[in-house]
C-alpha cells in the first residue's frame, strides 16, 4: 500500500473483456462482495504494522463503528508521511487499495507483498483519466480505496488544497466517502525527515459523505469541501485522551440525513 506523489499516472490499455465488464457495471450500484484479505496482508498487517503503529508509535484510533465493512468505500484522508498508506488500512479493519508505482511491482519480494496488500500499478506519465477508470474498476470489485486528498504529502499535515479525485471516484462509482484523519505522521516521518521520530500517532474516523449527486464541477468541488472541513475538524480535535472513546462529529452539510 504505497503512495505516490507524481499525481495519478495510470497503466497501459485494458484487454477489451476488461473494457466490456467496466461498461456494464458502471450504471450498477458497487458490489457488496468485499475482497477478503489475503494470507500476506494479514501477515503484514499483525507482525509488522502492527508492533511499528500500535507500540512504537503508541497508535490509537477511534471512530470504528463508522467504518463500513463491505462493499466500495472511498478513504479520503490527510497526507503528512510515507507511513500514512500502511496505518491507515490497518486502523480501519479493512483493506484499503492504494495506487502504486508500476516499477515496485517487478521488484523481487516487494512486488508480491504490495499487490498481495491491495496495491495496484499505474504507469508513471500516463494520463489522469486512465488511473480515475482504474481506480473506479477497484471500487466496483468492492475495494475501499484510498485517496489522499491534497496529493501529495504536506508539511503541517492538514488538508489544504484538496484536489476532486476522490469526488469523482465516488461519483463514477456511486460509493460513499470516508474522511480520515491522520494525526501526527508528519511529526514522526514528514518531508525532509531521513528518520523517524517516535511520536504518537492517532486515527480518527468520521461520518460517512454520500457520493456527489452528479459529476458536475460543482458537485464534485461541494463534496471535496466536505470531506476537507471534516478531516481538519478531526485534526483540530488532536490526539485521543488516554481511555476514553471521544464522541463523534456531527454530520455535515454533505453527510447523509440520519
């Protein structure tokens, strides 16, 4: 589950039956049928991400219970850190899709444990739309998908200038949208940093956005809003008081009625 910060370059063409099967599912609501993970994601997941977040970084997330547990979901988070890709699927319960560099899959060893975790290849200096089809082609398998919504990693953490990718996934999809913040990951592995300092680092999960009732500049820019109005209001929240279950934000404008 790795990042990149090139934008979102994409891979070659798709074999037509490909084509033919992304065509037909569009018009259909995304699959309830998640991918169950794999041998090698839970491997990773318990022996390595989980002994670096939960005590190395002292990790703590909170908002669980908002996390739906099938069918396609776009992860919106904040982006501070190389660490936020692995974290965030193991702080969420589920798999969680990110895009990666096409050349880290023909590396001996690295290339199966990546793909075995969810990552998919893109192309470096292809086009934008092509990653947006395959990504909208993860969502319709039932993946959560990860979109870090300003791009690239930012130096103080939060969101701000969040880009319409992850709108118009959930668009393209009809998927609901996930904010997640990332609290503290630009302190422990930020731009700049070589070696990691090891400051706690806590998740907070907000409240389900529905996808933007169209493709339409404007939707797609309303729902981003959203998405950047919650992440930073987790962020503020900053880190989790030792043993309790802080409450969660009210929904937004864009959330769905209760």
């Amino acid at each position: 589950m790795i990042d990149t910060e090139e934008g979102l370059p994409a891979s070659g063409p798709l074999e037509p039956r490909r084509r033919g099967l992304r065509r037909r599912r569009r018009t259909e609501p995304p699959t309830l049928l998640t991918p169950r993970p794999s041998l090698t994601y839970r491997l990773i997941s318990y022996l390595l991400v989980f002994p670096v977040f939960r005590l190395l970084f002292r990790g703590r997330t909170s908002g669980n219970g908002l996390v739906p547990m099938e069918g396609a979901l776009v992860v919106v988070a904040n982006h501070g850190s190389h660490l936020d890709p692995p974290l965030l699927g193991h702080a969420l319960g589920r798999p969680v899709a990110f895009m990666a560099k096409a050349e880290l899959f023909r590396v001996p060893l690295l290339g199966p444990i990546i793909r075995a975790c969810g990552a998919y290849p893109v192309s470096r200096g292809a086009s934008d739309r092509e990653a947006i089809r395959i990504a909208t082609d993860r969502l319709l398998e039932g993946w959560a998908t990860g979109v870090f919504i300003d791009g690239t990693r930012q130096t103080d953490g939060r969101v701000n200038q969040p880009q319409p990718g992850a709108a118009l996934l959930a668009a393209r999809a009809g998927a609901h949208l996930l904010p997640v913040a990332i609290i503290n990951s630009h302190r422990a592995l930020g731009t700049g940093q070589s070696t990691p300092r090891l400051v706690p680092i806590h998740i907070r999960i907000g409240q389900i956005i529905p996808p933007p009732a169209s493709r339409r500049r404007a939707d797609l820019l309303a729902t981003t809003a959203a998405c950047q109005e919650q992440i930073n209001a987790l962020l503020d929240q900053g880190l989790l008081a030792p043993g309790r279950e802080p409450a969660a934000l009210p929904p937004t404008s864009a959330d769905p009625d209760p």
